[in-house]
C-alpha cells in the first residue's frame, strides 16, 4: 500500500482542522538502529565509558613505565603492584568494554528485532492537529497527545518524538510518507505542534497565585 498525505498548507493557523500526515511502512532493523543512536542517556553512558576506558589506557602505560623505569620493581611490593595493578586495569577496562558494546544502537536494534517479531508487520502513523495515532500490525491503536512531547530530533531516517523524561513515544520514519517532498512540510508540522502546546495558557487549577 502507498502512504496517503494532504498537502500542508502554511497559511493555515492552529484553529483550523489543519492539515494531516498519514505514514504507512514497514518496519527495519536500521529504523531502531536510527532510534537507539539518538537516546541521549545511552550516548551519554557510551561517552563516559569511553572517557574511563581512555583513563585506564594512560594508567597502564604509566604503571608499564615504572616497571620498566626501575621505579617499583624492588623491594615487597614490586609483584603485588605489576600484577595487582595490571589485573585492576585490565577488570575496569573489560568492564568498560562491556558498556560500550552492550550500549550500541546496532546491537540494541538487533536484541529488540529479534525479541519482538510482531514489529516486522505493516505501522501506520497519522499525524493530526491533537497528536499522533499509532497503529500497530495487530490493529492496536495507541494516541499520543501533542501535550507529551516536548522534543523533536530529525534524522537522516525519521523523526522522533522524546516526551519530557526523555522516553521515545514515537519514531516516524521517514520513507513512510507517499511524497518525499512534503518531509520538508512534515518536520515544520511537527515542530509547530509541540510549539503551540508549549504556548498555550495553562488550565485554571494549574495556575498558581
């Protein structure tokens, strides 16, 4: 099936019905891969590994310097700083190791494709003036109001949607839209959605003062 779009019109102001976007493909490994590259709690856990595994590598040529140097190769605790220190560095770099590989979008993506097979049907996301409804390939309709979102990040494949703890609620992607030249159009919808919710007043039981 082809995706089905309305032109966006800019003119059009919020109180209109306003346009619609309906997005219909199916789902792929690279789509998750895409999704867990732009968590930035993951990145940052990466970032941090990377940064402690890069310490230990300059502890350990400090530690072979030394040893080599003279310096801690004599007297009681020449073995016990060689091997002890070399097992402590070699611990935390394996630990560190393990961060970095269990936190890689591609083996993320991987691990989630193979756990949930009912991802690999047909998605359909309709994109209105409330939010987004998310059709799964089981029928199962999930919406999401605009009021949720609070970030939207584009990438070279889609658009994902963060709600205010930072947790994915919804990734479009992009080859889902009938019309490659609405993207344009699409993102600006989308962005101007969550900008107008941020906008409005708050409720009168919200409001304090």
């Amino acid at each position: 099936m082809r995706a089905v779009s309305r032109t966006y019109n800019p003119a059009m102001t919020a109180g209109d019905a306003g346009p619609a976007f309906s997005l219909e493909y199916r789902l792929r490994p690279d789509d998750l891969r895409d999704l867990y590259s732009t968590d930035d709690r993951l990145r940052t856990r990466r970032v941090r590994a990377a940064g402690g595994l890069a310490l230990l590598a300059a502890a350990a040529i400090t530690l072979i310097i030394l040893t080599t140097t003279g310096v801690g190769t004599h007297g009681w605790y020449a073995l016990p700083l060689r091997f002890g220190g070399a097992a402590v560095l070699g611990g935390m770099a394996t630990a560190c190791c393990q961060i970095i590989w269990r936190l890689a979008p591609s083996r993320l993506a991987r691990l989630i494709w193979k756990k949930i097979p009912d991802l690999r049907g047909r998605h359909r996301d309709d994109i209105g003036p409330e939010g987004v409804t998310v059709t799964s390939p089981d029928g199962t309709q999930t919406f999401i109001p605009w009021s949720v979102i609070v970030s939207i990040r584009e990438t070279s494949r889609g658009f994902v949607l963060r709600d205010r703890d930072g947790q994915v609620r919804v990734a479009l992607p992009k080859r889902g839209l009938h019309d490659p030249a609405l993207l344009p159009a699409l993102g600006t919808y989308l962005r101007e959605a969550v900008a107008r919710i941020r906008r409005l007043p708050a409720p009168p039981e919200a409001q304090t003062g």
